[in-house]
C-alpha cells in the first residue's frame, strides 16, 4: 500500500469484493459449490484487505481523539455489513 497507494489499492480491493460476490452469486445460482467457495475465498481477501485501506485513510483525515471514534464507527458498520 505504501507502494502502490491507497487509493489504486482501495480500488483493487473494491473490485476483488464485486468480483467475489459475483462470483458467490453465480456459484449459488447454477449449484457449482467449487465457484461459490471460490467467490467467498476471493471476498474474503478483498474484505480483510480494504479494512487496512480503510484504516490507513481514517489516520489520514483524523487527527487525536477523533481517530478512536472514526475507527470504532468504520469497524461496526463493516461488522454489520457482514
């Protein structure tokens, strides 16, 4: 990520979320159990990844106290989500 940068990282890792849940979705649809494991292995790689991007843009925006908040609000949204 310090490489590459977050926001292309970020975008890499939102396209493996829709590439997985696609994937998952078909898998479902046609009964194909190997696609839809490997829609859940693809969203879980994108998922655990853009939770670091996320992190590395709230320490960007946030300064102090406000950072504590920022991220306890970004994780409980992500948990929900899932």
């Amino acid at each position: 990520m310090d490489k590459i940068g977050v926001r292309i990282c970020a975008l890499v890792f939102v396209g493996m979320l829709t590439i997985g849940q696609g994937l998952l979705i078909i898998g479902c649809h046609l009964r194909i159990f190997a696609l839809t494991v490997a829609g859940r292995f693809i969203y879980g790689i994108g998922s655990i990844n853009i939770s670091v991007a996320e992190f590395v843009i709230i320490s960007k925006w946030f300064i102090g106290k406000e950072i504590a908040l920022a991220a306890s609000v970004d994780t409980s949204i992500s948990r929900i989500g899932n």
